[in-house]
C-alpha cells in the first residue's frame, strides 16, 4: 500500500520545462524518492522515475513500474 505521499513544488524555471512536483512516498517498508510528476507536450501528466546513467549515457531505471496496469 502507498502512504506518506510528499511533493515539493518545482522551481519556476522546471515549471517552464514540464517539471511539476518532486514526489516521495512509502511503499510497503521502502521509502521511495525522487520521482518527479510532469506534464506532457500534449497536456497530460506522467511520472519520472530516478535512474543511473551509464558510461554510454543511458539512463537505467532504479525503480519502475513492471507493466502498464502498475504504471496507472
């Protein structure tokens, strides 16, 4: 179950770039943190999950949903 959901309100200048809100919550018995809440090119609103980035540049998720139904 999730409890403790927390957001802090993004800088203005994110704002200008989509970024809304930097959300942790609890999951069970883990604490997860840095999830970001955007607003799409079409309007619409989206989690970003935290990630490593690799040697390469690319980013490699630390937590993520497994399917669309988790992801909604």
């Amino acid at each position: 179950m999730i409890s403790n959901v927390r957001s802090t309100p993004a800088s203005d200048r994110e704002f200008e770039r989509g970024l809304l809100a930097y959300v942790r919550l609890e999951y069970g018995g883990l604490s997860l943190d840095g999830i970001t809440l955007r607003r799409t090119r079409e309007g619409g609103l989206t989690l970003s999950w935290p990630a490593r980035r690799d040697r390469r540049g690319e980013d490699h998720p630390i937590v993520r949903p497994l399917s669309d139904a988790s992801r909604r």
